[in-house]
C-alpha cells in the first residue's frame, strides 16, 4: 500500500506568507517547515508540518520509502473556495506519487473540515492533530486569549459569529426598549422564546430526530417545528394560568404537522398515509377532549371519565373509518 501523508492548510496560511504549495518530498516540506517557523515561531501550522514529517520518517521504516511520501497542499481565506483549492491541489500531489490512502495531518478542526474533500480523491485512513503544548503561566495565558480574540475578531468567517450575532442581539433589545410598544416586546419576546426552545431541542437530539423521520417532507418538519413550540407554550403557560393561546386553536396547532404530513406526502407519493391520519386524530383529540379536564383548578372526576370515554370512543370511531377507506382505497386501485 502506497500511503501519502499529507498536511493541509485549508486557510491558506503558507500561501500568505510566500510559500508556494502544492509541495512533495521530505527535503522540500522540511525547508518549508523551516522557512515558515522563521517567520511564525508562534504559529501552530509549522508544528504541524514537522510533526508530518515524523509521521512520513515513521511510515517510511514500516512499509520502504518507496511506498510513503509527505506533501503540503493550501486552500484559501475565503471558506467557498478553500476545499476546492485543496481538491485542486491534491491532484497535482497525485499526479506526481498515486497513493493509495491519506495519512492526514492537522493543527486543529479547521483543517480537518477538509477530510471530507479529500476523501473523494482517496480514503483518508488516519487523522493526526497536532496539539501545541503552551506553558501556563498568567502572562503566557493572557497572551494566548488576546491572540485568539483577536483571530476571532478579525477574521469574516468568525466575527459574523463573535461579533456580529451577538450585536445584532444587542441592537434588537434596545431599540425594542426604546421604542416602548408592548407589541413589540412581546414579538421580540416570542422570538428568542422560540430560539431558546430551538436549541433546546437541537441540543437534546430531538431536531436531529425530526429531521431523520421528516427528511423527505421540508414544509412538514417546518411546521412541525413551530407546531412543537406552540403546543409546549400552551401546556406550560395553561398549567401556570397564564395561556393567551385558546383551546381551540390548540387543537388546530396539533393538528397542522399531520394535515401537513398526509397533505405533503400524497403530493409527492400519490398515496394516502393513514397513519398519519390517525396520529393526528389522537392528537387532536386529546387537545379536545382530556387536556382542558385535567388542566382545570378542581377537577370534576366524572366529567373526566366522561371526556376520556368520548376520547376513546373518537379514536375507536377514527381507526374504523380509517380501516374501511383504506381498503375501500385498495381494491380500487386493484381495479
């Protein structure tokens, strides 16, 4: 197996500095490791390009030098482009050695966003990151943030994030405190009640859940986003007395994902999911029915007994009509 260790800088570093790229061979990725130290002895890229070739040296004692090179390759500033250009790059590399697989070198996740790149060239079998050791003292600490601050400042793919989401947040709440409408406040209010519920879900898995069972319908898993927060707005603010959401409406909220989800999937399969159907009459029905019994100050037992029976007997109703269209819906397309 002919393997290539390759050290890629996706943000086009070396370009910046002078250093042309694509580079092979030892001697000549050495030089520039040299080269670049010289002018960045704080800079992690050169760490990075010595720790290649040791990897390379290591390699080479286990399969031959014949079967093992080390190379360079550069992507650029602009995020767009920078995987392209080290696509482009990485041809002129294998032109000159046909690896079989890529032994990758990196100095942090940046760099690393390039394995999938790469990967449509040659499989990337490992991936080393170079982690640079720093003292921890105060000064060497202070230092350390203030470049990083300053990286994250500066350069457009990070201030958009550092900089400018935060300010944009700033600038909404004080323009909405000095405009003084309570409307206003109450929208703006919503929205980041709504942002803060999306990275709640996000971060509990349940996005990437939705995401995988709705993956072919986009206005359903839209909907059914925004759905998902009315109806836990209505649950909590209903429990504290507070919901300005009627129950009926309610009832429409937990209804719209599985209208949509029928309503979407017949466009697209010409076909009728009754699962759907019934899904979203349990759901309906339980906003219709049970959740105004239970989330009442004293709870009248019988009238709840009464209201889940009226449940049951809907759903049972549901899934009987449910059953005799879809096989009504089968035997004409038999026919």
């Amino acid at each position: 197996m002919r393997l290539l260790v390759l050290y890629v800088d996706r943000d086009g570093d070396l370009k910046a500095h002078g250093i042309d790229t694509p580079i092979v061979g030892r001697d000549e990725v050495l030089r520039a490791g040299i080269k670049y130290i010289l002018m960045n002895p704080d800079d992690s890229d050169a760490n990075a390009i010595f720790a290649a070739v040791k990897t390379y040296d290591k390699l080479v004692s286990e399969y031959g030098e014949g079967n093992v090179n080390v190379a360079i390759v550069s992507g650029s500033p602009d995020p767009a482009l920078a995987d392209l250009t080290v696509v482009k790059e990485l041809e002129e590399v294998l032109a000159l050695f046909d690896a079989d697989a890529i032994y990758f070198i990196s100095d942090g996740p940046t760099d690393e966003m390039s394995v999938h790149a790469i990967q449509i060239k040659r499989p990337v079998i490992a991936v080393y990151r170079v982690v640079v050791k720093q003292a921890r003292g105060v000064e060497e600490t202070v230092t350390l943030f203030k470049y990083y601050f300053d990286k994250a400042v500066r350069e457009p793919q990070y201030r958009r994030y550092t900089v400018g989401v935060p300010a944009l947040l700033a600038f909404v709440i004080l323009l909405s405190s000095m405009a003084n409408l309570e409307i206003v406040r109450i929208l703006i209010n919503m929205t980041f009640l709504f942002i803060s519920f999306f990275l709640v879900v996000y971060g509990f898995g349940i996005y990437d859940f939705l995401r995988n069972v709705l993956k072919r319908f986009e206005i359903t898993f839209i909907i059914t986003l925004f759905s998902l927060f009315a109806i836990v707005y209505h649950i909590v603010f209903t429990i504290i007395g507070s919901s300005i959401l009627p129950d009926y409406l309610a009832v429409i909220v937990a209804t719209l994902p599985f209208v949509s989800y029928v309503t979407e999937s017949y466009i697209r399969t010409k076909s009728v999911r009754y699962g759907g159907i019934v899904a979203g009459s349990i759901a309906s029905s339980f906003f219709y029915f049970i959740f105004p019994k239970i989330t009442k100050p004293i709870i009248d037992i019988f009238d709840l007994m009464f209201s889940i029976a009226q449940y049951i007997s809907t759903i049972f109703i549901i899934i009987i009509l449910v059953y005799l269209l879809r096989g009504k819906w089968r035997r004409a397309e038999l026919r």
